[in-house]
C-alpha cells in the first residue's frame, strides 16, 4: 500500500460548525504551523443588500467588512449536507463499553461564499451562535475571524494568518509512493469498476469517519462536545477546501477514545498499519464510510500525518492518520485534506504541477494554498472514476434514527413539534415542550388548520393531473389519507398509460426537453443511439457500465427525438447530441455517473413500446405484468381503480364497488365532500318552479 502524508494549511472557506467554540479554538500555535501575524483588527460586519435578483432567489446575503487595509463585501449562503441531523458519536465507558449518543445538530447556518471583486476568495463562516466565526481569504491572504467576547455592538477580531515557509513536510518519500503504486497493480480490488466515461468533474460524496485519541479528548478539557464541535469545523473546512473537486464531504460518525488509547501512537508508521486493522474489525460496521482517519494529539517532528495511497472505498487501507499540535482551523483541515488526497489517489505535485497559488495543496512541504494542481486533477480523476462508492451515499435511515423534542419533527411520544424555542414562542398550537397548547387540537398536518381539525370531506390534497387521484379530511384526524392514484395501466392521453401517478408519452418528453415543435423520432433512431451502450444511447447503468438495449427493449432506452427548432437550457455538465444518418435526424441529451439532477432524458416506465407493451424497467414488457384484480367491470363503470386496486367513484356513486348512489372516492381517498343542502333544496324548488312554469301555473316567489 502507498503509504501518504499530511501538510499544514487550509483553504479560506472553512465554514466554522459550531460557534460557541471561538475562544477554545483559538490562540496555541506550535512552530512550523500557521499562526495569527500580530494583533487582530476589530470589525462591525454591516449587512448589506444584494443587488442581483437571481442571486437573492437563490440565497445569497452579504455583509460589508473592513480588514486588511481595505473594505470587503462577503457574499455567502448556507452549504448544505455536511453532516446529518443526528450525529453519531462512540464513547467509552470505564469499563471499556461503548457508547453511542446522536447529539441534534444545527446545520442550517454554515455558510460558503466569496469576497466581491475577488474570483479567488473563500469564504467559510458560522453564525450559529450569534455571530461570524471562520475563515476568510482574499487578495492571497488567509484571515481567522470570530466574535469579540462581550460585545454588544456586534464587534468581531480579525486575525491575519502569517504564510512563512517552514520545514514541516509530508511524511512520505516519493520512492515509497511508487513503490506501493506498483504494490497495488498486482490486487484485484473488487470495489473497483473499469468503464467511467469522462474526465470532468461531477458530483462525489466521500462519507468520512473520524476516530480521535485520548490526548486530543484530554486537550479539550475532557469535554465530548468541546471534540465534537472541532471536528466538526475541520470537516467543515475539509469540505470546503473539496468544492473545487466537486466532492462533497459528509461526516458519518465520531469515535472519542474518552478513557485511553486503544492503539500505540508513537510511531506513525505503525499506527497507521494498526490503525487500519483496528478500524476494519470494529468501526466499520458502526459507521459506514470510504476514509477513516484518525486525529492525534502528538508530534511526529516534522511529519504531520500518514495515509495510503489510491485507497478510497478499498477497506483494508482506506485509512489516515493526522497530527493535531495547534488550534489553527486552517491548519486541521490543510492537514487532513492533503491525507484525504493521497487516499483518492493523488501523489505529491512535481515540478511541472501547477496552480493558481505558487505552490499546491499535495506539494510534499507545507505550503499555504487552497488549490489542487494540474496533476492532482488527473490523478483524482483517474482513480476514482473507479470507485462506485463515490457515487453513492449510505442510507440516511441509518443515521436519522435519534428522537428529540426540539428538532420539528412530531415523533412517538411527543403530540407536536415547533422546533426551536424561538420557533414555538410564535406557534399558537404547539409549545416548546412538544405538547399542544391550550385549546388546540392538532398543530400541524393538512387537515389541521387553526389548530383545529378540519371538517370531513374538506379537500387536503388535490389531484395533480390525469393520473392522480383526490383526497379530503375525514374530520377526525389531522392527517390527509395517504397519496393515492390511478392504477397502472390505465389509458391516459395521447395513447400513454398511466404509470406512478404519471401519464408517460414520447411525444410530450420530447416538447419537455426541445420544445413545441419537437416530437418523438423514427424508431431508427432508437436502434441506432440506444444499442450503443454509451452515455447517449443505453438501457441503464450497472455499477460504471452503460448497458446496450436489446433490438426489442430499444424504444425503452433513451429518448429520442426529431423536428427540433430550440435547444435546452440544460443545467452543468449536460450534452445535447445530434445524429444524422440515412437521412434521419436523431436529437437527445446524456445522462452519466457523477450527475446529480433527475434524467429528463430516459424513457419513463410505464411508456408504451408496442400494441399492449410498456416499459418497466428498461425493459419492453406486456401489458399483462401489470397484475389486478381491480377492473373497470369491478366498478361497475363508475368509476376508476386506485393503485391499492380499490374503485375509486365518481360523483354520484359510493365505494366501495360504486353500486349505489353517494357522493364518490374511494375507502382509502377519505371521504368526498357532500352536496350543500341548502343548494340541494335550491335545485330541487328550481325544478318544482319549471314544473310549474310548464303548466304555465308558476308561484309568485319563484323569481325572488
């Protein structure tokens, strides 16, 4: 195994995790990590208004800051999906039993953005906790920020970050990089898939577990949350420093070694093997992930960490380990993104490497730079484009799994949920101790409405389209019934059938994708395009893999489409594709691995492919897989089947075989809205009065 090492530095955009953590993860520097260059400046960060529409639509703010001798505009808005609600996080008790908590986590205010006038600024800031802590850079220059103790005027401490060279490095040679190189070339990894097409970058998620040591929990006080909040920043900032990779980093889980160290920590060499073994036998099944590394209060001279190299998502070796001797954000998470890059594959910059800072994040010494080189590009892109598992993540079910008062989702036990306090001080049903408050009945839901539950037959969700189905309140719930639809199968327009709630045509997909005038194309062009086996033409993807349409399964490939007079705004990395042969015109758009959008451009199920044939699946099937026992005959012809094979009525019949008369829906729809007696008498006087006016007898009040 290629054995990989650790620089100092971090990127400007850390988006510092937990606030309260300021003052602690300040101050105590040790040579040859950065450290703040003089005394801090005092700044009022001033809220601004962001002038562009597109940009406010999509959440941007900004705030006016003067440091460095100048003023700054920081634009930024909240970066999603770091880390989930319910953080798992392993303890140890005394006695050597571990425990596992899910503390609830604030993620909606960490923020990434960059500084106005600057295309090479980042910007990663927190305000969970009522003011700005983070890291800011601009004009090459790094800054810390956070809020100055006890202010009342919003004031904040501006530190600059000094870039001295020094002679901390990488903890790993050159030769023993290629050595381990060539060591690998001779296993068969079975988590490795040969096929990727493409060399731009998409959307990765590497899933991360952190494991920390005894000394690193002992210099924090002792204090599980004091750990928990600073690896959280340092993810935060590793994340951040991955956004030009378009890598999403997601924390899955912590372990905090709270009574000693499992493992000898010495020597770095032998813990990273034993590291690796340990993880492999006893986190690996409490957390699931593509690296683990480990975070070590210890020095190693002049070497900050050791990792193996092009091992993400191969088990036995997809580990690192980290040296933590400073507080230094931008430090932390430099350290452990440089080990994070040589599991993913990248070797230390030589010579003819660059990038837009004069050294790069995987040159072997430490450096002060936010940028990966030309040939980390090549050699991320090289080897994980063999690694499925960057494509995926785990099921969040697995981690959602902690109940909680307080984190606005009603579950067992609590009767409402406001959410936070400040929340439930403004909602009239429900109070913070997620209990209904006085005279309320319900306090969420769509048959609740002024904390009260709305009457039976009120419509709670109307149908969507030609394939849906209605459904109203029964009056005694403040549920709406659960979403029903109209049966697969069903003829729908345009000679589609109705498939999971949608009417699926060719036709339509095309207009969809290139415009009114577009329409569905020769079914040439679906044998030529989709038994190519490529991101143009295929009949779905297996692990890397395109796989080639079968002759009889083509028309249930991609779509494709002729008579095309506009092209598609189509969102990044997108390929519209035109084809002519024979004189035949074929028009469609690409879907690859990395994408992380809904494919406008593949055949839905349920779309017709031939007489009584539809597509499930990829696959040209007969109408007779749809199996039911529901038919309209079942309804008497009054009526439609639902999609749990139950007769939904029309108006003026009753479920459940829409045979006597009533008022329509089903036994699952809740019940429909009955006629107005009032309009009911009115309709049926109205009548009696034409009765009369035939007879040419009409009473003297019909016309009032």
């Amino acid at each position: 195994m290629a054995v990989g090492e650790a620089l100092v530095h971090m990127r400007s955009t850390l988006l510092p995790f937990w606030l309260g953590v300021f003052l602690f993860l300040s101050g105590c520097s040790q040579d040859g990590h950065s450290q703040r260059h003089g005394p801090p400046e005092v700044v009022i960060p001033l809220k601004v208004k962001v002038t562009s529409v597109s940009m406010k639509s999509r959440g941007w703010f900004s705030y006016s800051m003067r440091f460095g001798g100048q003023r700054h505009v920081v634009l930024m808005r909240v970066k999603k999906y770091l880390l989930p609600r319910h953080l798992p996080v392993f303890t140890y008790t005394d006695q050597g039993a571990i425990v596992e908590d899910q503390p609830f986590v604030q993620n909606d205010c960490y923020y990434h953005g960059y500084v106005e006038g600057d295309p090479e600024s980042l910007v990663a800031l927190s305000t969970c906790f009522g003011g700005f802590q983070g890291i800011l850079k601009t004009n090459d220059m790094v800054y810390e920020i956070e809020p100055k103790s006890l202010s009342t005027t919003f004031e904040h401490l501006i530190y600059k970050m000094s870039s001295e060279k020094t002679p901390m490095r990488c903890g790993l040679t050159d030769e023993e990089i290629a050595r381990q190189l060539k060591f690998q070339e001779n296993i068969n990894y079975t988590s490795m898939r040969i096929g990727y097409e493409g060399w731009w970058t998409h959307k990765r998620f590497l899933e991360l577990a952190v494991v920390v040591d005894h000394k690193r929990y002992l210099h924090r006080q002792s204090n599980i949350s004091n750990v928990q909040k600073e690896v959280c920043l340092v993810v935060n900032g590793i994340d951040n420093l991955f956004n030009s990779l378009d890598v999403d980093v997601l924390l899955m889980g912590i372990e905090i070694w709270t009574t000693r160290n499992l493992l000898a920590i010495k020597n770095i060499g032998s813990l990273l093997s034993e590291f690796c073994k340990w993880k492999q036998i006893e986190l690996t099944n409490r957390l699931p992930h593509d690296v683990a590394h480990m975070f070590v209060n210890y020095s190693y001279g002049l070497y900050l960490g050791l990792s193996f190299v092009k091992t993400v998502c191969i088990l036995d070796y997809n580990c690192g380990v980290d040296s933590f001797r400073t507080d230094n954000l931008y430090d932390l998470s430099f350290i452990v993104t440089h080990e994070i890059g040589h599991n993913l594959g990248m070797e230390h910059d030589g010579k003819n490497c660059k990038c837009k800072d004069e050294l790069c994040i995987m040159h072997a010494g430490k450096v002060q730079s936010t940028t990966f080189s030309n040939c980390s590009y090549v050699q991320f892109m090289d080897n994980t484009a063999k690694r499925d598992c960057l494509y995926t993540t785990s099921n969040k079910k697995d981690i959602f799994t902690l109940k909680e008062c307080g984190n606005n989702v009603v579950e067992e036990g609590e009767e409402c949920d406001c959410g936070s306090f400040h929340l439930c001080v403004h909602d009239p049903c429900c109070q913070s101790n997620c209990t209904l408050g006085p005279g309320a009945v319900c306090a969420s839901g769509l048959c609740c409405k002024d904390c009260k539950i709305r009457p039976s037959g009120s419509l709670c969700r109307k149908e969507e389209n030609a394939c849906d189905l209605p459904e109203w309140c029964n009056g005694t719930s403040y549920h709406c019934p659960e979403d029903v639809y109209v049966q697969d199968g069903v003829p729908c327009m345009g000679g589609g059938y109705c498939y999971e709630k949608r009417c699926n045509n060719r036709e339509e997909q095309c207009k969809k994708i290139f415009g009114k005038e577009a329409k569905s194309a020769n079914q040439s062009c679906y044998t030529k395009m989709n038994i190519r086996g490529d991101r143009f033409g295929h009949c779905g993807i297996n692990g890397s893999r395109y796989v080639r349409c079968d002759i009889s399964d083509v028309l249930c490939g991609r779509v494709q489409c002729e008579n095309v007079t506009e092209l598609p705004l189509l969102t990044d990395h997108s390929t519209v594709h035109w084809t002519h042969f024979n004189d035949v015109t074929c028009w469609g758009t690409d879907y690859h691995l990395g994408m992380t959008i809904s494919d406008i451009g593949e055949v839905k199920d349920g779309t017709a492919c031939g007489k009584e044939q539809i597509c499930i699946q990829r696959k040209c099937v007969h109408m007779s897989r749809l199996v039911s026992d529901c038919s309209p005959e079942t309804c008497h012809m009054n009526g439609v089947c639902n999609n749990r094979h139950h007769c939904h009525c029309n108006s003026g019949w009753d479920p459940p075989n829409c045979l006597v008369s009533g008022y329509g829906g089903s036994i699952d729809s809740g019940p429909s809205p009955k006629k107005n007696k009032e309009v009911e008498k009115r309709n049926r006087y109205q009548l009696l009065c034409f009765s009369y006016a035939v007879i040419k007898f009409p009473p003297p009040d019909c016309y009032n």
